[in-house]
C-alpha cells in the first residue's frame, strides 16, 4: 500500500517540478536588460561593448532564439544529463554544483555537530532538574531556537 502512495505521489511531483522550471524559465527570460550585453560587461568589466559584439555573443550562445526553443534545449540537455555552461563565467553548470554542494554539506556537517554538542548536555542537565529555574530557561530557548528562521539565524550568527 505505502509503495502505491510513494509512486503516486513521485509522479504527482514530476509536473510540479515541470511547471516551476518553466516559470522560472520565462520569469528569467522576461527580466529587463539585453542578456548578451549584460554578460558582455559583466566578463569584460567595462560598459564599452559594440553592438557587432552583442549580436555576435547572442548568435554564438543562441541567445536571440525564442524561449521555448531555448527552454527545450534546456530541458532536453538536463534529461540527459547535461546542465549546461555558465554564461558567466563559461564553465560547466554541473561543476558549479558540485563545488557548492561539497562546501554546503561541510558547513551542513559543522552545523548539525555543533547543535548535537550543545543539545544533547544541556537536555540532558534540564531533564535531572525537571521543574527547575535551569528547564524553565532550556525550554524557553527551545521555542525561540525551533521559530527562528535558519536564513536570518544564520545571517546573525555570521
């Protein structure tokens, strides 16, 4: 029963993902600003780039094609297994991530150690004085740490 609830609800998902991707797509797409000729600066540092450079850059990255060809290239390049380049910096999307997400568990890893060293002594003294000025307090930052949003937590703490 459970197997059937997994595989409908991971099929319910494929669309959403779908959607969201397209969205964003359009959403991105539809930003104000020439794109070729923000890269073009933003690679080149300065605001003096001809306009035969600009359609060049948007021919060679196929930048002046339509959104849902480029959307298609997109998605057809992530089924198998392709994410693309940066138009940025120029490398591969797939390394990015990986770089990312390599120092992301680390700091996840900290993190999760650092919350087990400080929670675990400090639930435990709050259970032996049960009822006690100390549990009072434990309970209190409790609440405040569990409602604390992660992303302004860790803006403070940084």
């Amino acid at each position: 029963m459970w197997k059937r609830t997994v595989v409908r609800r991971f099929l319910l998902l494929l669309p959403i993902i779908f959607l969201i991707s397209f969205v964003s797509f359009l959403l991105i797409m539809r930003s104000p600003g020439d794109t070729a000729r923000l890269i073009l600066m933003h690679r080149q540092r300065s605001e003096q780039i001809s306009e035969a450079d600009i359609q060049a850059f948007a021919e060679q990255k196929g930048l002046n094609r339509s959104a849902l060809s480029l959307y298609t290239d997109w998605l057809a390049g992530l089924v198998s297994g392709n994410l693309g380049n940066s138009l940025l910096t120029g490398e591969p999307v797939s390394y990015l991530l990986k770089n990312s997400l390599s120092k992301t568990l680390q700091l996840t890893l900290l993190a999760f150690s650092v919350k087990l060293l400080i929670s675990f002594p400090l639930g435990f003294a709050a259970a032996l004085k049960a009822g006690s000025l100390w549990d009072k307090i434990s309970e209190y930052w409790s609440v405040l740490a569990i409602s604390t949003p992660y992303y302004w937590m860790g803006q403070v703490v940084l």
